[in-house]
C-alpha cells in the first residue's frame, strides 16, 4: 500500500511541474491593437511574431517605428507591437533593442 501511495505522489508532482513550464511559454502569434507614439531601435533588429525571444522572426528593421501597444510577457520583460515606418513590416521587438520612445503607449 505505501509504495503505490509513493507512486500516486510521484505522478502528481511531474504533472505540477509540466503545467508550470506550460504557463511560462510565451503564446507567439499574437498581434496588439492601439495607436500611439513611436520608438527608435539602436540598429537592425528582428521584429518578431509574439512577444518573446522564442518566437519566430519576421525580419530584422532599424530606424523609426510607430508604435501600436506594448505588452510585458509572462517573464516580466517588456515588448513592443510596432510598424517599421520604411518597410511597413509589423511584429513584436524587445524594449532592450529599443533606443528611445515618443508618445502614448498603451497596453495591448
């Protein structure tokens, strides 16, 4: 009887540990809606597809963006939703390649 109640536990802890790690995985396609101010990033910088250093990579844009919200992550760092004013690509760049902000920024 104890060793099937150790077995029970065992099993209860593996499954606690998996739904934690699952939470702390940033959801990658996400887009924001809002308007308002623009950022200027320190060089080329990729724009990527959620906010999150995991997720894909649209392209990689320097200058003036406008920006659309911003969003901190699950893991408390801070993400823009932009739009590249030259390219017009739009995607999610880390608030660390950003170099200066201009205006309102909501939150998505």
């Amino acid at each position: 009887m104890r060793v099937a109640a150790v077995g029970v536990m065992a099993v209860s802890s593996a499954v606690g540990i998996g739904a934690s790690q699952a939470q702390a995985a940033v959801i990658c396609p996400q887009v924001g809606t809002g308007n308002g101010g623009t950022l200027q990033t320190f060089g080329s910088e990729p724009y990527r597809t959620g906010p999150g250093e995991n997720c894909g990579i649209y392209s990689h844009e320097s200058g003036t963006a406008d920006i659309i919200c911003k969003k901190f992550n699950q893991l408390g760092n801070l993400w823009y939703y932009a739009k590249d004013q030259n390219s017009g690509v739009t995607g999610w760049i880390w608030s660390g390649n950003v170099s200066s902000t201009s205006g309102t920024r909501p939150n998505c």
